[in-house]
C-alpha cells in the first residue's frame, strides 16, 4: 500500500542528527517525515559529554526536547515505528518510496539519512553489562570520569599507543591489556614512551566493584581499574548505501560532500553513518551529528530552490 502524500523530505533517524534536520526543515517550510524505530547508539549510557549547555544531561532528555522543537512546525511528522522501520529505499531524485515494516509505503522528493550505526562490542564477559558507564570507547565522552585511576585499554592494535598517550594527562596509571594478543614493535615502542603497562595475558571477565571495575586474568590474577576503553566494531544500522548505491569510505561510512550530499543525487546522509571530505572516519558525536543534520538539511532545502530556478 502506498500513502498517496509525497513529501519534500524523508528522514530516517530521530537522534541528533535527524532531529536536528527536521527542526531545519520545518523552518523552512518543508514537509517533512522523519521515522525512527526508536534505537540510538547511545542507549547504553545514562549520561551525555562533552555537548555544550548539556554536559552530563541524559540522552533521551535531549532527544525530547529536540523533538518537541521540530514538532512545533506544522511541516514536520513523526513516523515512529516499531520492528525493522525503514526496510527498502529505492527510487530516484523527485520519486523515493520508502517501505516501512507494518507501515504503507512513504513517498518523498528527497531522502535524508541519519539512521546512525551500531557496535559490536569485544567478545569478552561483563564488557557489555559495563558499556556506557565503567567501559567505553571513546575518551572524550568518557575520559574524564575516570580521571585519577589506573585506566585499562583493551586491544593491541596500533591504536592502543595513541590511546594511551592521549590518556596521559587524565588517568593515574595507563594498562593495555593485549588479551593475549602480541604488540607490533612500533606500538611497543609508542607505548613504553609513553609510559604505559603492558598486560599480554588473556582476559577471562570484567567486573564491576564498588566505584569500578575487576579485570580478571586468564591466570587468576585481578587488575584494578577505574575505567576501561574498549574499540568497538560499527557498522551502519541499515542497508541504505547497498540499496541505493551510494559511494562508501574505505571505513564503511556513507561518503557525503561538505554539505551532507551523496553520490546519489537526492539523497542526503548525516551523523554517525557519514564521512565528509578529508576526515579519515565519520567524526561521531552528539553535537557533531546534530550539525551534521542542520548542513544536510540545509543543503535539501537550498537544491530544491535552486532546481525551481534552474
Ligand atoms: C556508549 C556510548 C556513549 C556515547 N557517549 C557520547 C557522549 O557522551 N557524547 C557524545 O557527543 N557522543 C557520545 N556517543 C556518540 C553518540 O551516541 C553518537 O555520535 C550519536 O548518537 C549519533 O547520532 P545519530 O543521529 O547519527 O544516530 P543515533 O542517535 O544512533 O540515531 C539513529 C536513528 O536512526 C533510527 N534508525 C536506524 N535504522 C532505522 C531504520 N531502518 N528505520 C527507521 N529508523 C531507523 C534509529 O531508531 C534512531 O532514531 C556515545 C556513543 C556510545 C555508543
């Protein structure tokens, strides 16, 4: 079944990114359907960083009032889903037709996607369970609660070295646990410079005590930490760049120009799931999505024009 409304934009995504973008949109008049099914990347954590006028603020807070802003114009409609959400974008510039699990096709000129991505996490027992709190992957959301204990950094590729270095003004005592793992000699090197442990024994389990975590060894010894910074494996939350044939980043990010255009015409990217020129991965934050959203919005917003100049 098809909706017979054909919208100037479809969004795909309510996190910043697509929030953001509806709140442009709306402001400029465009009809504007934005669907989510309801799944952020931050879920796993109570508290945001590092976002400005919202230090430590809980996600979901922001996203609320985020969309009480984009529902305030009259243009905008929110389309939430439960299941699968968008399943299939196909079409072209002018005549998209999204199909959404349990919902009637939605047809749109132009299509905006902020659907984010989702992680996987180290195969390792308790590091889910602490993701978001006691574990994380990112020092600048995270770094600074862990501030003055021995921090842990799960892994041994070359990134362990820089991690650890960029740790140095904020934790006691930095600890790479290899996990059994063997360093290569550059990032051996890296890291005795800057002065961090090395652990190569395998990890069995982590767990939480007290204001931090236990780090248990294959060998029964326990490593104290008060944070521990693990890499995660992402990948885009939904086929889109498949089904529509957008160009990807060696990284796997929808590649988008500085204005958040795809090698699709018509069709936008922005937040996690998007790479600009000259950034070697999508640069993945609260506030760097939400302006992400605006830009991709804006862009939308001023082709159109143009097209009805042209
Ligand atoms: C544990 C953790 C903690 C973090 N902490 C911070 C922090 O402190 N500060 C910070 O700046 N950043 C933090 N981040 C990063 C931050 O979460 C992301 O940069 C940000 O959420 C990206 O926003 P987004 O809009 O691109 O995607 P998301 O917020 O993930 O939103 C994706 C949207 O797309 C929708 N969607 C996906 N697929 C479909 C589909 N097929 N159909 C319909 N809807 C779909 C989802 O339902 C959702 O609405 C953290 C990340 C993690 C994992």
């Amino acid at each position: 079944m098809i909706n017979s409304t054909t919208y100037d934009v479809a969004v795909i995504g309510a996190g910043s990114a697509g929030l953001q973008a509806a709140q442009t949109l709306g402001r400029m008049h465009q009809s504007t359907i934005v669907i989510s099914n309801d799944r952020y990347r931050n879920d796993p954590t109570g508290h945001m960083h590092n976002f400005l006028g919202h230090d430590g603020a809980a996600p979901a807070e922001l996203r609320l009032a985020a969309r009480k802003d984009a529902e305030a114009y009259a243009d905008v409609r929110f389309l939430d889903v439960v299941g699968a959400g968008v399943t299939r974008i196909s079409g072209e510039l002018g005549a998209f037709v999204l199909e959404v699990d349990g919902e009637p096709d939605v047809q749109a000129r132009r299509v905006l996607v902020a659907a984010g991505v989702r992680d996987t996490l180290p195969d390792v027992p308790g590091i889910a369970e602490n993701f978001g709190d006691l574990v994380a992957h990112c020092p600048f959301c995270h770094g600074h609660e862990y501030a003055g204990t021995r921090v842990g950094i799960l892994g041994a590729a070359p990134h362990v070295a820089a991690m650890a270095s960029m740790l140095l003004p904020v934790a006691v005592e930095r600890v790479v646990l290899t996990h059994g793992a063997t360093l290569d000699e550059a990032t051996a090197a890296g890291l005795a410079r800057t002065g961090a442990s090395v652990v190569t024994t395998p990890v069995a389990d982590v767990r939480k005590a007290g204001d931090g975590l236990i780090v248990t060894l294959t060998d029964g010894e326990e490593v104290a930490l008060g944070g521990l910074f693990v890499k995660t494996a992402w990948q885009p939350s939904s086929p889109f760049a498949e089904q529509l044939g957008l160009a990807t980043s060696e990284v796997g990010a929808i590649r988008i120009d500085a204005l958040g255009r795809t090698s699709v015409p018509g069709v936008y990217a922005a937040g996690d799931l998007a790479q600009g020129p000259e950034l070697p991965m999508p640069m993945a934050s609260v506030l760097v999505a939400a302006a992400m959203g605006q830009v991709a919005a804006s862009a939308c917003v001023q082709d159109a024009a143009l097209a009805r100049i042209a």
